[in-house]
C-alpha cells in the first residue's frame, strides 16, 4: 500500500521507505502505541523534524506538558526520506521578489530566519552530538540556461548588496576547476552556510534528545477522531486517546485531507523521487570533476538537486509522480537517469542501487506558514526546503504556544490560503508540470 495524502485515510500499515539512509541506520523497532488516557498541555500530532523539536523547546525551554503522537513511526515520512539538504529555503520567490511584495525590512527578517534555521540544526546537532554525516559547507545552484545564469547574477549582487548574506557567483570555468565537470552547467551562485547530512540519523537524533528531555512519543498511534470544546481538544486513538488544551498539527505533507479543517485544501502534497548510485571509482570521479560534496541544485522550474555522499556515491533526486499509486513506476528512475548522465555522460548505465519517493508539502503562495490561533498550531509549505526550516518552525511553534513574541514576518502571521478548487489540484499540478518541462527545455 502506497500512502497518498490526499487519498488514503491513515499511513500508519505504510511501508517504510527502503532509502539509502535505510542501508545506514536500520530502523529501530517502534515503540509501544498509546494504550491508556492521558492528558496534556499540547498533543502534537508528527514524529518528524517540526513534531519533535517542538515538543523539545515547548519541554525544555517552556515546561510545557506534551507528548508526540507519530501514526507509523519516527523516519517514516519526509523527515525520514528527504535529501538531506540544508540549507536557506526561500520557496519559489527570490529575495528580490519578496522585496517588491513586502519591503527590503520584511525580506531582511525572513532571510535572517532562514539563516537562523541552518544555525539551529547545527546547533542541535553539535549540542545533543548527533552522529548524522554531517559534510562540508556550501550550496551550490547551478544554471542550467544562459538566462538563468544572467539571474543568479543578479541574485548574488542582491542578497550581497542588500541582506549582508556571502553570495559567491561562480564563473563555468570556476565550476568547472573546483568543483564539477558539469555538461548542463553554465555557472552558479554558491552560498556558503548549507550542508548535506543523514536526515533519517538525524531525525532519530532529535527522537532521542526528546526522549532524554522526558517527552513521550508513542509511534503507531494514529489519530482517528478529533472532537473541540471550548476548552480542549479530544483526540482518539485505536487504543487510547488524549485531551489537551492545545494541539499542534506537524505531520506536513503526511497530513491527510481528514486532518483538521483548518489545513484541509491548504496545501499540495507534491512527490519527489531520490535515487543513489553505486559507489564511483576513482576513474570516474576524476571524469566528473566532482571536486566537493557541497549541495546542489539546478535551476529548473522542475528542479534536480544532488550531492556526493560520504562513500562516493551520487544521490540524485528531482520530482515524480503525480499520484502516489504511480510513485514506483520505472519511468520515474528513468527519467532521473536521463537527468543525471546529461549532466555527467561518464556516467551513462551507472548502476543504481536504492529508488524511493516521498511527499513534500507546497503551500500556493510559495511560502512555509507556522500559525498558531485558538489552540491550534500547524507549520506547512516547506516546498523541499524543511529540513533547515523545519527546527526554526518548533521553535517558534514553542514560542507562540507559550505565548511569548515572534518577528512580526508573514511566515507567522498570515495562515495558508485556501487552493481554489481544491478537488482538482492534481490536475493543475499535471498541467504545470508539463509548462515546467517545456519550459525548461527550450525557455
């Protein structure tokens, strides 16, 4: 059975994502469900990135009662199957444009939380000493046009010039010199604070720093009914359930349409493919030119991204399908083979030893939304970029619950707008990926 957000009821019978991460951290057995009635301050509803680092700040910072309650287990969902990419996430809208829809001082403010996410993960990481594969420093964007080059110009003297951020534009023959031999390469903007890690390790690092902070998770414990009165929330569970005055919802993308009504036709849940190599030989990493293990990322409307991995191998991920039902299909691998040996030719019948997909969640203003109103708390939109984001929006989640000041940025003031016609957003979503692929192609 395939999860599908919009489709399926609950992912708590789901298959775990047999991921490259998989091969490197087994995951462990999951922890017995909830089997009683407990009451709590705050329910929080996701045992990934934004789920656990909430409850750890609302428990460590706040003393603020809660627990965690995870359908499948902690790494199934996107925590447990992304990329490993963090880095400054801006959506789809450059600087530039978030400076023409709200001013240079707004812009300056979401910039410096982006910035403030990568620093956080760090930080946890070094702090809770989480053994996940952290490499080497810089993110890479790599102009796949010469129009495209012309904009990261103008993108790194903006953010140089504007938000104080060190923005390197490279040259091809820079690129190409010290970094990669890259065949759809024509230059890019390199930023020099994201990094690459094991997100399934690092997941499960924040698992354990939740755990030693006295925060129950109870995995398999999906949430079947969820009743309001005035002054709690009532969730059911198979085989227990919880009351509490406030709940935040931070499953993101592995939500489902029957979640809670003030999320429902909110967000598209949209699936991203990953593949990895076998290891490369020496021979052909010196054909490839591949000279760093940085995070890298074209500049497609249908983005590829991809890095080397710790033991050389290439993990290559962009978009597929549609519907999940479809997620495992073969044209999918194919396409990203396509993708990566125009790139990198040398590399044409590479084997490919690990596939998997998993659900990002997009919001319809291109932009993550960290809300907390009435009770209810929900962080969505991360569009590919959550990993960093995802520990700034529980800290801030923590902060709004216990009622203390965040910046006054649209990222925590205005709720996710409502997708018209939401009954029909795959369809929309299919048309735009066809104008994505053409005009990547010839635009």
């Amino acid at each position: 059975m395939h999860y599908d957000p919009l489709i399926s009821a609950m992912c708590h019978n789901a298959p775990l994502a047999p991921s490259y991460w998989a091969s490197t951290y087994p995951y462990p057995i999951a922890t017995a469900p909830l089997a009683q009635h407990q009451q709590v301050d705050v329910a929080i509803i996701g045992g990934g990135f934004t789920g656990l680092t909430a409850a750890y700040y609302l428990s460590t910072m706040f003393n603020i009662d809660c627990c965690v309650l995870e359908a499948n287990q902690v790494g199934f969902g996107a925590s447990g199957r992304n990329a490993g990419f963090v880095l400054k996430g801006s959506g789809r809208l450059s600087y530039r444009q978030m400076a023409d829809k709200w001013g240079l001082a707004t812009t300056q403010g979401i910039y410096d939380e982006f910035s403030q996410a990568v620093n956080r993960v760090e930080s946890l990481i070094e702090q809770h000493q989480i053994q996940c594969d952290k490499q080497e420093y810089g993110y890479l964007k790599i102009a796949h046009n010469k129009k495209a080059l012309t904009s990261l110009q103008h993108q790194s003297q903006f953010i140089s010039e504007n938000l104080g951020g060190n923005a390197e534009f490279l040259t091809p023959d820079t690129l190409k010199n010290q970094y990669m031999i890259n065949h759809q390469a024509y230059g890019a903007l390199r930023l020099d604070d994201g990094f690459g890690l094991n997100p399934l390790k690092l997941v499960h690092g924040y698992a354990d720093m939740v755990k030693q902070a006295g925060v129950k998770i109870y995995e398999q414990t999906p949430v079947v009914n969820w009743r309001q009165d005035e002054s709690h929330h009532h969730l059911d569970t198979p085989s227990g359930s919880v009351q509490a005055k406030q709940v935040i919802c931070a499953a993101n993308a592995y939500n489902n349409k029957h979640t809670h009504p003030a999320i429902a036709k909110k967000y598209l849940p949209i699936l991203s493919n990953i593949m990895v190599t076998r290891p490369l030989t020496s021979e052909e990493l010196a054909l490839t030119g591949l000279k760093t293990h940085q995070v890298t990322m074209d500049t497609r409307t249908l983005k590829y991204y991809y890095r080397l991995l710790p033991d050389n191998r290439i993990l290559f991920g962009g978009r597929g399908a549609v519907r999940g039902r479809d997620q495992d299909n073969q044209r999918y691998k194919h396409n990203l083979m396509t993708a990566l040996t125009a790139c990198f030719p040398q590399l044409s019948g590479v084997t490919i030893d690990y596939f998997w997909s998993g659900w990002i969640a997009a919001a319809l203003d291109d932009m993550p939304h960290v809300i907390v109103n009435k009770g209810l708390g929900y962080s969505l939109g991360y569009c590919g970029s959550g990993v960093a984001f995802s520990a700034q929006a529980g800290f801030r989640l923590a902060q709004m619950i216990a009622k203390q000041p965040v910046p006054a940025l649209p990222l925590y003031q205005t709720p996710l707008p409502t997708f018209p016609f939401a009954a029909f957003r795959r369809v929309g979503q299919a048309a735009y990926y066809q104008y994505g692929w053409i005009k990547d192609k010839y635009f």
